[in-house]
C-alpha cells in the first residue's frame, strides 16, 4: 500500500494559503505568492524535479481534497484536470462524476473515511496526494497522514490557514531530506 | 552599525516555545525538544558551527530580552552567564544591574525602543541578538528586526508561542543560505 502524502507549500509562519479564498484567489488574497516557485519561467531545476515529483503519476496513485478546493481549483487546472489520476471529493451533496481527460472526479458524500478509503483503494501500491488546507489538517489530526512534503516559501502571510492547527502535542518527525533552490526550501518528513 | 539578529530553534508548526514556560520548563512543557540539537551530545559538526555562529562575541555585541526570558532562563546561563556581553532586560521592575563574569544583565523600565537603542549603543558595529519569543515577535510586528534565523526542529509542538503571530501581511523575506543537520534544517532570512 502506499502513503498519505500532503505536499504543500507553506510560508515561513506557517500558513498554507492566505484570507479569502476564493475561485479568483484559489490560494487566497496574497496566497499566490506561495506558488511563484511552480509557476515562474522559467523555473529553478531543482524546483522543477520536485513539481514534477509530486505529481507524478507513476508516485500518486489517487487525490483527495475538500468541495472548496475543487470548486476554487477547477478553473485552474486546465482541460486534462491536471492530476491524471482518479480523484476523491467530500462533500455533502452528491454529483456524477467529472471527467476532465485523463481525471476524474468523483464525489463522496459519506464523509472523509470512506474518501480516503476509496483513493486507497484506487490508488493501490501508489500514493494518495492530500490537497487543500482542511482536508489536510483534518488527516493529520486524525494521524492518518504519514508524509508531509513541505516548500518553505520565503514571505511572511500573517493570515489565512494553517496546515498545523489542532495536531496533537509533541508529534516527531522523521526527516527524509532537504532540498534547497534558488527559490524554495523543499522539506520532507515522515510522521511518526 | 550591526543587525537586530531573531535567532531562534522552531518546530515545523511554527513553536518557538512549548505552553507553561517556567524555570523547570525555560521552552515550555516539550519544548526541550526544540534545543536537543544544540545540547546532544556529540553535536553533528554542522549544528556546532552553527550554535558557535549564534552566540560568537565577535558577531553578537548585545543581547535583547524580556523579564520572563531572564526569570526562567538565568539557572541555566551558568556563573558565566552565557552571552559573554551587555545584555538589556525590558521589565517594569527597576533593578541594580546583574553581572554574572563577563555577562552583564542590565534593567530598562522606558521601554524596548529604549532598550533596543541602549542594546544597538553597546553593539556598535555587532549584532544585537533578540531572546524570547514576546519580544521577538514584538519588534518583528514593529518592522525592527533585519534578520532571522530558525533552527527548524522535525517536531509538532501543538501548542506554546507562535514567533511570528500578528506579523503585518504579505512580507516577503530574502533567504540568505539554508545549511542541513542531521538534526535540523537552519534556515536564515533578511527581513525586507
């Protein structure tokens, strides 16, 4: 089986995404500023080998995210639903199924267990890549997340959300290595 | 004249301190974890050069902190004192002046600007190191501090103080080198 991994980028104090998110800010009011590594061109080397690591398909199996990260994101990610893999939404009401190319969505209105359970499933031997900021602290609450790939982006939010919140005290993490570029620090951990 | 210097060991969601700092507990209730890298015994070479940087007279000219910093840390500073020079304690208590060897702990009751000018007199052209998390966070809020240094910590501390609550939002921060431990990842910033 493979692991629950949430790859995010997070600012020096710790915010995954800024106040006010929305479909024009997906990242929220100044949360763009966490994705300038992903997005500017042209990119870092090193930079480009992590993008293209976390999401690779031949390493993600599956993605599970939240009903707002997908109603903000959907927009964004282009005709081929960028993820190429089968995707898991929570949410409370029910849809068929979106298919964009190679990626589906598919909506799961009995709660984040059976999601994740089923992106399991779907994933197989590969990863499940967690995406957007309540999803992911709600698993790692639970202890259900056993990577975290963080890219310590160099900018101070001073608001929105935070991927910590409310985890249990004194978790260890095992690091698995750092990867600095010219633009980012790539940190990633294994949870204990 | 020199930098206003944070320089502070961090856990990966965001603690500089653990909750219920006392003098048995100078970090906080598990905050202790957040100095294991600079205590261990035999120190990884990387950590070593980096904790002689932090506290090198010949970089550091004066220290900065608060009441609460001095009340729950002097024990542990050792009959030298530790800092090995000026160091300016912002309380409301008048007091004579401490001297511990080469240390010398003076009382400023007008203020930290007051304090903070008094510590950039007597560093001349060196740094001014800022302790404790209350008065770091307040003179980051108050756009004084040029640079900061995190000792990032591979542990979830879930509760204690936060270094950069309250920071103004959208600063970005210039990275000046990240070097790699086995046991931490020591990341250093110019505030712009």
């Amino acid at each position: 089986m493979g692991d629950v991994v949430v790859h995010m980028s997070m600012s020096v104090d710790g915010y995954v995404a800024g106040p006010d998110v929305s479909e024009e800010h997906p990242l929220g009011v100044g949360g763009e500023r966490l994705h300038e590594w992903m997005f500017v061109d042209p990119m870092d080397p090193t930079d480009a080998r992590v993008a293209a690591e976390a999401f690779s398909t031949e390493r993600v199996g599956a993605v599970l995210m939240g009903r707002t990260t997908l109603t903000v994101g959907l927009r964004w990610w282009g005709d081929d639903g960028t993820y190429r893999v089968p995707c898991f939404v929570v949410t409370h009401r029910p849809a068929e199924t979106l298919v964009k190319g190679p990626t589906s969505f598919a909506f799961v209105t009995d709660g984040l267990d059976s999601a994740l359970a089923q992106a399991r499933a779907a994933a197989g031997d590969r990863d499940v890549n967690v995406m957007g900021a309540a999803t992911a602290s709600q698993l790692l609450r639970a202890g259900q997340v056993d990577r975290v790939h963080l890219n310590l982006v160099p900018v101070l939010l001073g608001d929105g959300a935070r991927l910590f919140d409310g985890v249990p005290q004194g978790v260890d993490l095992e690091r698995t290595g750092t990867v600095t570029s010219s633009r980012a620090d790539h940190l990633t951990y294994r949870v204990g």
